[in-house]
C-alpha cells in the first residue's frame, strides 16, 4: 500500500517533533530510533524512508527544537519593549516551567553536552541554532551591532549556565544559583 506525499510528510513531522523532545528529556544516547519512532506512532522499519542515520534525525530535531525557542522569543519580542522582553525571557529560562520540562527546553541548556561528543556537522546545525538564538536576542538590547551582540551573548551564556548547574544539583545550590542570576536577567 503506498502512502500519500501528505501523509508521508505528517509522519515526518512527527518524528522529529518526537525526537527533539526525547532528545531534550533524555538524551542523544538514551533515546533509541525505534524509541522516537514508537512515540511518533511507527514503526522502527518506517525510519530510514525518512532519515539515513540517526545523527540526520538529530540534526532535524535540533532544527526544531531552536525553532520552537525562536518563536518564543520572537513571539515576545514584537509584544514588548526590549528591556521588558529581555526581562521576560530571561524570567522564563530560570523558572520551573523552563527548567522542569527539559523535553519543551532550551536545546542548548538539553543537548550542549551531547552535541559536544558528536560529529562536526551536528556541531554546525547547533552553531547554527545558537546563533540565530543570539540575532534574536541582539534585538532586544541597546547599542551598536557589536555592542548587542556581546551583550546578548554574554546573558545567553549566563542563563544556560544557570539552567545546567540548576538542573544537575541539589535544591539547595540550584536555588543559590538561580537566586544569584535571577537579578542579572530582569
């Protein structure tokens, strides 16, 4: 039985929308192809008319997973004035809602540590990503191109920090490193 441009492309859009959220919750390592596929609603056999290895899933899922954070800020950005997007964001990176849902996080703050032990191109696709992050977040700060850009990377590096201490320690210092940036964002 073959299967419709349309519905082929909707099963493709739901493994990569499966893998980058089990990526971000467990890892690159810890999620299985056949695992992304069975989320996706498929079978394990059905990958490869989609994808020809799973760093060519990563790759996709790394795509949508900065897209999902682009909007987000973007989304923020044409409702406010930029100190008060900035602050809002940034709110919302060192939050719960953000830190306790790693599968809808940040993919730097999710994958940085696999993406470092992967491949060049992965690196490129997550370079990719990081920097069209950082031209959104450039919008939102006051200055010349450079200027901005220096600023909003510096903030970008301090949040993911903050998310990655946060995540891997106890409560305790988690909070003392959040209650730490939290003044730094707003």
């Amino acid at each position: 039985m073959r299967v419709s441009r349309e519905e082929m492309d909707r099963s493709h859009e739901r493994i990569v929308e499966a893998a980058a959220r089990l990526f971000r919750e467990q890892g690159v390592e810890n999620t299985s192809v056949a695992g992304v596929m069975a989320e996706a609603g498929l079978t394990h056999g059905g990958f490869y008319r989609h994808f020809d290895t799973k760093d060519s899933l990563i790759a996709a899922a790394l795509e949508q997973a900065f897209e999902q954070v682009h909007e987000l800020i973007e989304a923020d950005g044409h409702d406010r004035a930029p100190a008060e997007a900035r602050a809002r964001y940034h709110g919302y990176y060192l939050s719960e809602a953000h830190l306790g849902r790693p599968g809808a996080a940040c993919p730097v703050a999710t994958l940085a540590g696999d993406v470092a032990r992967a491949e060049p191109a992965l690196k490129d696709a997550f370079g990719r990503g990081v920097n069209r992050m950082l031209d959104a977040l450039e919008q939102q700060h006051p200055g010349g191109r450079k200027e901005r850009r220096m600023a909003a990377t510096r903030e970008f590096a301090m949040l993911v920090g903050a998310a990655l201490i946060a995540r891997a320690s106890d409560p305790e210092t988690a909070e003392r490193v959040l209650a730490a940036c939290r003044p730094l964002s707003g």
